[in-house]
C-alpha cells in the first residue's frame, strides 16, 4: 500500500480508532453511558465480554487506541510527524509502516535501549 498525503495517514488513522472501539465494544458503553446506565449496566458488560475475551487481548487493543488517539490529537496540534524527542520530521516511510509513531527510529532505537 502506498500513502502519498498526511490526509491520507489521518483517514486511516481515524478507521483504526473507529475499528479499535468496535472491538472493544466502547461504542455500545459510550452511548449507554450518555443516557445513564440505570438497570443496563449488567447487560453493557456482557456486551463487552463478547467482543473480547482475552484480557492481554484488550490490554493490547487498548494501548494501540491511546497511540492512535494520540496521533489524532498530535494532528490537531499540528505536531503530527516531528519526533518527539529529536523535534527532526519522521521518515515518510516509518509513518506509512507505523501511523502513530511518536518518535523517529534513532529516538526510538535509543529509548529501547535505554529500556533494556
Ligand atoms: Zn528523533
């Protein structure tokens, strides 16, 4: 797949979140939750449990929502593509890898090993 625009990046980033919230059924909970959950609330984690099971699943599922909504937010700052670290543009072929990505491979590279 080739990505030529940073709108393009965006679109996808936001089908991500919307797929990520589908299945953590966080569209059923989000729209009980505005009209209160009152006798409901048993039924809304069932729904949950059927979307996903598997708890490293959901953890996993989880952390990639925060990246992805992160990376919406970075573009509503207009930070979206600097590196956080080195402040340098990420390069156009990490992003299209790794939409989300919030570093740059060297900073990235340098972090993990800071980490180990
Ligand atoms: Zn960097």
């Amino acid at each position: 797949m080739v990505i030529r625009s940073r709108e393009e990046l965006r679109r996808i980033l936001e089908e991500e979140r919307a797929s990520l919230l589908k299945r953590l059924g966080r569209e059923v909970i989000a729209e009980r939750e505005y009209l209160g959950y009152g006798n409901h609330m048993a039924d809304d984690a069932t729904d949950v449990y059927e979307q996903v099971k598997d708890w490293t699943v959901r953890q996993t599922l989880e952390n990639t929502l925060r990246d992805v909504e992160y990376a919406l937010q970075r573009f509503e700052d207009g930070t979206y593509g600097i590196c956080e670290d080195c402040h340098q543009e990420i390069d156009w072929a990490r992003l299209e890898a790794k939409p989300y990505a919030t570093l740059c491979i060297r900073c990235q590279q340098i972090r993990e090993q800071r980490l180990t």
